[in-house]
C-alpha cells in the first residue's frame, strides 16, 4: 500500500496537477493560519464559533477549505481570535517588487 506522501508524489509530478495545486497554496495558508492561531490560543472550533455567532460546524467548513469566505467574515474571525486582520499586495517583478501596500481591515461593527 502506498503511502500519502507517495501518492502526493506521484500526482504532483504531472504538470496540470501541480498547477492547480500551487494555485490553491494561498488559500490552504490563509485556513491554516486561522487553525494554527486558533489552537496556539487554546481555543476550540466551538468556542470560536461561539464568538462569532455561529456554529462549531460552520468554522470547520472555513478551516476545511468546504466554504469560502469574505474578508468581512475573516475580519470577525480575526476579532474572535483577538487578533487584526492585514490584507497585503507584494508586486512579483519591476522597480515596485519592494514596494509592499498593506490595508488593515477594520472590524464590522468597530
């Protein structure tokens, strides 16, 4: 039987896939960092939820990538982590590459 990182391997190693795949990484790093700031705070999906307004179920869906999200929403994710929500644009090439633009994004309701 293969193993994951066989099969990650295997399927990874056609062109097509590997283009989807690292087409997804800025979304797979945005949920994981909400999973990792959620549990280095030492809070649940439930508790989380709670602040939000919601339920547990809903925050798995955003953390399981099964929902998609606004920065509205992530905003109050943010707020419920006690954390700001920063937004950044980065230029990949020309005399603007260093030249990164931030936003903060407010809290609804701030």
């Amino acid at each position: 039987m293969k193993t994951h990182a066989q099969v990650k391997r295997g399927l990874l190693a056609d062109p097509e896939v590997r283009t989807e795949y690292d087409a997804l990484e800025a979304e797979f790093s945005l949920r994981y960092a909400i999973i990792q700031l959620r549990t280095s705070t030492g809070l649940s999906q439930r508790a989380v939820a709670e602040a939000l307004g919601t339920y547990q179920s809903a925050l798995s869906r955003l953390e399981s990538g099964r929902t998609n999200v606004t920065i509205g929403y992530l905003a109050k994710v943010a707020n419920a982590l006690d954390s700001d929500l920063e937004v950044s644009f980065v230029p990949r090439t020309g005399d603007r590459k260093s030249n990164r633009i931030e936003a903060r994004v407010p809290v609804p309701g701030d």
